[in-house]
C-alpha cells in the first residue's frame, strides 16, 4: 500500500486542484462554508441528525454546483450521489468525517460505510491500481486522472477543517487508507477563513445553494 501523499502548503494545493480538477482551494472553501452554514441551520426541534443531513445535502449540492460549472455532470452509482469528469474516469462526492486534514488521523466516515460505497469506490480505485500492472508500471499512480475523490469536512464545535482526498478501499464499514490527500482546511484556519472577504476575482462563480428559512 501507498503511503498517502499528502498536499498541505497553499501553493502546492492550487497547483494540484488545477492540475486534476481544475478548480481552486477559495473555490472548495466556499462549499465547506456552505456546509458549515447548512449545519448551523439545525435548531432543538429538528430530528438529532439534523445537522448531518443538512450538512450532506449541501455538501452534494455545492460540490455539484463548482464542478457543474466546469462541465462535470452528475450520476449515482449504488446510491452514491457523484459528480463526474466529462472525459476521465475522475469522480468527486461529499463525505462528512471524525477528523480532516490531520498527517497522524485517517478521516472516518461520521456514519460508516456500507456495501455500495465500497463496491464503488474498489471499482473506482481498481481503475488507479491497474496502472501498476502496466509494463513499465506507473511509479506514482497518484499523477492518474481516475478514481473517485470525496470531499471531507469535519465541525467538531469550532474546529473545521477538509480536504479532498482518494481513499484506497472501504474495510470493516469505513475507510482503510488514503492515497492522496490535498488539506484545505487545516487545524487553526477556520478562525481566520470566517473573517476573511474571499477573493473571488479569478475564480468562475458558481451558484451556492442555501437554506431559505
């Protein structure tokens, strides 16, 4: 098993979203406002996982909403709600976690894992890990536009932080490893990012889907 590569410094991050995704880190901020927002929509009177669901909703939503405006379309594979690369076999979906963004913590789905996303997300990977069998092998499949990303965020009271990030496999109802991490939000990040006016003046505006009272 690969060790994770892990993408951290700002530079390093736009680099790499650019390079495979072709959107922006001030970009994927601007959803995991949303979801954070989504969440603190929740009140005493809603069900108890009311701020989860609201949470997944808008994280699919806004997820859909950036890479729609890229010419990413959407589908569902095994009642995993995705958004997909035009040409690649490049997927990205919504995961809401324990922990993001942490080198020592792999993130655990907050509710588990079931049968269907680990059948999609071994079909997805078996794509990126058959690049090793190639002759001669991709030394660093990590450089393939394939499989299937998902977009991590973490509240655990005022500590937010994500990352999109390539899981290797599902394992005992969760996830078992990650190949590739690019850390959005770090831990200490969040209390500057909520005060910050982000600078939209080179990012392709999208639609942010929010919850009317």
């Amino acid at each position: 098993m690969f060790a994770a590569r892990i993408y951290q410094e700002e530079w390093s991050v736009n680099a790499r979203l650019a390079e495979l995704f072709g959107v922006t880190r001030d970009e994927l901020i601007r959803v995991v406002r949303e979801v954070v927002g989504a969440r603190a929509d929740a009140v005493d009177n809603d069900p108890i996982n009311a701020a989860g669901q609201f949470a997944y909703i808008h994280g699919v939503r806004n997820v859909r909403a950036l890479f729609g405006t890229k010419g990413w379309h959407n589908i569902r594979k095994d009642n995993i709600e995705l958004t997909k690369h035009p040409e690649h076999l490049l997927m990205v979906g919504y995961q809401s976690v324990d922990l993001a963004a942490s080198e020592s913590h792999i993130p655990q789905a907050i509710s588990g894992k079931g049968a269907g996303a680990e059948r999609v997300i071994s079909e997805a990977q078996g794509d990126f890990f058959s690049l090793l069998d190639v002759n001669p092998p991709v030394q660093s499949p990590a450089l393939a536009n394939t499989g299937l990303w998902l977009l991590c965020v973490s509240v655990v009271g005022d500590d937010v932080r994500a990352e999109l990030s390539l899981s290797s496999g599902v394992a005992s109802g969760n996830f078992e490893g990650f190949i590739e991490r690019i850390f959005l939000v770090k831990k200490g990040d969040w209390d500057e990012l909520i005060v910050k006016t982000p600078d939209t003046s080179d990012a392709v505006d999208f639609e942010p889907v929010v919850i009317r009272k």
